[in-house]
C-alpha cells in the first residue's frame, strides 16, 4: 500500500514554539516516526509538508492514480480550505484527518474542518501517534 502524508503550514516549526500545545518533537521527528511505522506496517510512504495552499493542492492531484490514500494534516487550513476539500474530493481516494492536538476542545474557528467532508476518519488528540492510527484505519480498508 502507498500513502501520501500531507502536512500543513508552520508544521515544520514543530518543537520550536508552543511545546504545551504541539510537543517538544521536531517536524524531523515527526518524519522519522512516519517512516518507521510505515516500514512495520509494509507501507510505501511520501511524506510532503508545504506552507501553500496551492502546493498542497497539487500534492493530493499527484497522488491521484499514484497513491492508495492520503493523511492529512492540513494543520490552518482545515478550519479555511475549500481548495483543499475540492482536490480530495477530485481524487476520490481514502483520506483520514489528522490533528496533533484535540481540535473540538480549542477555540471556535478551530472547530470547522472542510476537509473532513471528504475523509473516512478524522483522528485529533493523540499527538504523532495519530499518523499511525490513521495508516491503521486506511489499511484496514484496503484488507476489506
Ligand atoms: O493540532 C493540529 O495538528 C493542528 O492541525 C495544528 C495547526 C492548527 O492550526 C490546527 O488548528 C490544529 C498548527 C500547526 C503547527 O503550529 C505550530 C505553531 C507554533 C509552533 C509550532 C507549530
């Protein structure tokens, strides 16, 4: 199985500021745990983060007939992409939302998500460990 993980603005800015919220771990870290539970799981993986709704736009339209399903963390631009729920749409493929951070318990504006209307799942509040349950949640799919 090949997953996309798409990440958001300022998510490379990991362990630098906002550790109570965010964590002390690095946007490397992040990457290296991504790439280690993928190799346990037998996932093929591309690990993409991008501060620019256009860039990421053009990551989930190269995905299409390339990759099996998309994480996605669109980190600010959950709570303001049309664009970004236009593309998952178009490319119809599996996608899970993930959020580091429990979304429903912060503020207002963090509590609309337009990506999630076109994901399976969304998974917030379990830090790096909800990349893996949503590479989880997308295998189960494909075993169906
Ligand atoms: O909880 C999450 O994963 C978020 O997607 C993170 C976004 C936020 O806008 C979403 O509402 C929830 C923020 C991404 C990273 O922001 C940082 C800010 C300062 C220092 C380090 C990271």
């Amino acid at each position: 199985m090949k997953l996309l993980f798409l990440n958001g603005p300022n998510l490379n800015m990991l362990g630098i500021r906002e550790p109570d919220i965010y964590g002390r771990q690095t946007y490397a870290d992040l990457e290296n745990y991504i790439r280690d539970f993928c190799g346990e799981l037998g996932i093929d993986c591309e690990i993409v983060q991008s501060n620019h709704e256009g860039t990421l736009v053009d990551a989930i339209q190269a995905a299409y007939g390339k990759m099996d399903g998309i994480v996605i963390n669109p980190a600010a631009y959950t709570h303001t992409s049309v664009a970004l729920l236009d593309a998952l749409k178009a490319v119809m493929l599996p996608a899970v939302e993930v959020h580091l951070s429990d979304v429903s318990k912060r503020e207002d504006f963090r509590q609309i998500s337009y990506v999630r209307l076109a994901c399976c799942r969304t998974v917030a509040g379990y830090g790096f460990e909800g990349y893996r349950l949503a590479a989880e949640h997308l295998l189960s799919l494909e075993k169906q």
